[in-house]
C-alpha cells in the first residue's frame, strides 16, 4: 500500500475527509485536485516556455523612476502625525 498504509487507515481517512468537507464538496475537491496535478504534469513538461532573464530597464524607464525634486512623498510627511481615525 502507499506510504505503508493499510485498507483500515485509508478508510478511516475517507471517512474523516468527508465528514470535514461534505459529500458534496468531494467531487469538486477531486475536480480541483485533478486539474492542479494536469496543470503541474504539463507545466513542468514545458520549461522553455518561461522566460526567466532578467530584464535590463531602458533610459525612459529610469528617468521615470527618479522623483523630481530630491525626495518622496513618505519622506516628506516622515514627522507628521498620523490621521484621526476615531469615529463619534
């Protein structure tokens, strides 16, 4: 048997999964799971198809990152108090 089980301990474990979730809920479970083990067997047997390389930002793209002015907008209101929550 797998992981060393038994026909009485993989009985029991049944029992327990539906009554937690529900005799409802398992062909829905067993639904999900089959579509989660598809889409694992498939990606893992596709590996060329993620790009992985790191992408080296243009000059327009780091222009547009710099903040005009020397200084962000949370280190400016560093020392403020934080806003009034309470409610009346």
């Amino acid at each position: 048997m797998p992981f060393g089980m038994g026909v009485g301990e993989l009985v029991l474990i049944l029992v327990i999964v539906t009554v937690v979730f529900g005799a409802t809920k398992l062909p829905q479970l067993g639904d999900g799971l089959g579509r989660a083990i598809k889409n694992f067997k498939r990606s893992m047997g596709s590996l060329n198809e993620i790009e992985v390389t790191p992408r080296v930002p243009s000059v327009s793209e780091k222009q547009s990152d710099q903040v005009v002015g020397g200084g962000s907008a949370a280190s400016s209101n560093a020392g403020a108090a934080p806003p009034d929550r309470s409610t009346k």
